[in-house]
C-alpha cells in the first residue's frame, strides 16, 4: 500500500509534519493555545490528510509510533512556546486504539520528562468511542494522564454515542463542540438547539468549552453571545506550520 510505505518511512526518518491550529478566546480575542495536526509529506512533498492514513495506521500499528512522534513533536514545540515567553497549552488527537495495547500512561510521562514540557500545558483530545471502549481500561489510564496534571478534552462531542452518565465518570476537563453543529447552527434551528444544549451541558458540569470549525463571523458571535468561551476554525486560523505559529503568538502580544 502506498500511503503504508509512506507511512513507514516518515516514521522511521521522524519526518511527519504537525501543523497547528491557534485556539482564541472568544471575548478576548486572546490565543489561549493549539491544536497539534498531523499531515504526512508525499513522495513530491505535498501533505496527504490524516483521513488517508490513520485508520491504516490504527490497523497496521503503526498508530503507537505515529501517536509518539505527534505528541514529542508537539511537546517540543509548547516548550519552544513557553521558552519565548508564551505559556500557550498545546493539544494533541489520541486515537481510540493508543488505549490499547503499548502504554499510553507511560508514553505520555516519558515524553513530558524528555521534553521538559510542565504537564499543564498539555492537553489530550479524546474521542467518544475511546471512552466507550474497553471502559474499565480507559477510566483507569485517563486518570493516571489526569493525575500527571495533563488536561483531557472530548473531542467531536455530540457526533457519538457516549450516553451523558458516562460524561460524570471521566475526569474530562473540556467538550468540544463537532464542528458540523458550528457549520449548521446559523441554517438550522435544530443544530443551534444542539450547540445551546452543549454549552448549557458544558457550563452545568464545569466543563470548559470549545467550539471548532467556525468560518464565519456570525458563527463567532453567536457562539459568544450563548456563552462559548473558546473556539477553532478557519475564520480565527487555519492549521499552520511551527514558525507561522510562532508569529501568531508574537503579534497576538
Ligand atoms: O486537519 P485534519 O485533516 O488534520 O484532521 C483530520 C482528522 O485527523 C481529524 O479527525 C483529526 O482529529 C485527526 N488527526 C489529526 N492529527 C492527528 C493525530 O496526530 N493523531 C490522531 N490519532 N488523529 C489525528
Ligand atoms: O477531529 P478533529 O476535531 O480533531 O479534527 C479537526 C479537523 O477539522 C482537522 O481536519 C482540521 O484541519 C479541520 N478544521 C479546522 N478548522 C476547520 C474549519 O473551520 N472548517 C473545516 N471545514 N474544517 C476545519
Ligand atoms: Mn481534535
Ligand atoms: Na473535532
């Protein structure tokens, strides 16, 4: 398979590229963080979507050594942030199968003590079906990452089938808005009915809230006049490469 040999062989010259994507404060207008993208270079340099590669990953295995060098990456990058004066926290995907298998506990600790990276501005990004899945060995892993002082965020939330119970037992510290919500939300009356009941969710069990994909400025206001904190999208910032990040964070002072 194509994209497999691709695979490998970024991973095994450390030559994935992660992008980031600035989170802002929607009253301040501050960058409040970023969220860590991967994006692998084919043979002629143009990045392929992780849609084209992470289920193969998931399948292959290859997932452990791909979700190291993101969070590494990632890490290295925050500290970088931290060390020019920006205290930003950067956020990293974890796939449903990381928590499986190789230690997600004990990749995680190794990699803050590598990279220096104070815990707190670390963040996970989770997706229902890793809470859904093998329950009892997820709890326990993401309060042993919750007790290490690394935040943990519901990724996609309302596109799955976690039941609203399960919310109470994870020690989750965010929700995050799906973005086709965000999307509908200005068109439909129902998906603006979605967002209000997350964010009034949210705000009742003292969740922080992040929208994402927000595109438009009516989108941005209006998640900001029903209380929504923090968002994500093209309108504020598109992924972008470490240094472009970089001078996001220097202007923004
Ligand atoms: O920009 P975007 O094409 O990056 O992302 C597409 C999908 O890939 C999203 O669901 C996103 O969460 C996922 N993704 C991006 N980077 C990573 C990563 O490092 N690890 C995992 N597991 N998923 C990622
Ligand atoms: O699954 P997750 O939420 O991690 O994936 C985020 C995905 O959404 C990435 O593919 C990212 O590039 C993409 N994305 C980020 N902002 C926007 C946006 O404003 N619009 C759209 N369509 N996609 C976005
Ligand atoms: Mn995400
Ligand atoms: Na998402």
């Amino acid at each position: 398979l194509k994209v497999g040999n691709c695979l490998r062989n970024a991973l095994d010259n450390n030559d994935l590229v992660v992008l980031y994507q600035p989170k802002y404060d929607l009253v301040t207008n501050d960058v409040i963080g970023a969220e860590g993208l991967v994006r692998l270079k084919d043979d002629t340099g143009e990045f392929i979507s992780p849609l084209n590669f992470i289920e193969y990953a998931e399948e292959s295995g290859l997932i452990y050594r791909l979700g190291e060098q993101v969070l590494e990456q990632s890490c290295i990058d925050a500290k970088k942030w931290l060390d020019a004066g920006y205290p930003k926290k950067v956020a990293v995907n974890i796939s449903a199968k990381q928590f499986t298998g190789i230690s997600l506990v004990d990749t995680v600790a190794s990699i803050l003590e590598k990279t220096k990276l104070p815990s707190r501005y670390l963040e996970l990004e989770v997706t229902e079906s890793a809470l859904i899945d093998n329950f009892e060995q997820t709890i326990k892993q993401l309060q042993a990452i919750a007790d290490m002082g690394v935040s943990l965020a519901l990724d996609d939330f309302g596109t799955g089938y976690s039941s609203l119970s399960y919310l109470r037992l994870f020690p989750l510290d965010v929700l995050k808005i799906d973005q086709s919500f965000v999307r509908d939300m200005i068109s439909d009356s129902q998906s603006l009915d979605i967002v209000t009941a997350i964010i009034d969710l949210a705000n009742s069990l003292s969740l922080q809230i992040v929208a994402e994909g927000i595109e438009t400025s009516q989108q941005r206001d209006k998640l900001q006049s029903l209380g929504c904190a923090i968002g994500q999208g093209y309108l504020l910032g598109k992924p972008m490469p470490f240094l472009e990040m970089m001078d996001v964070l220097t202007q923004a002072k």
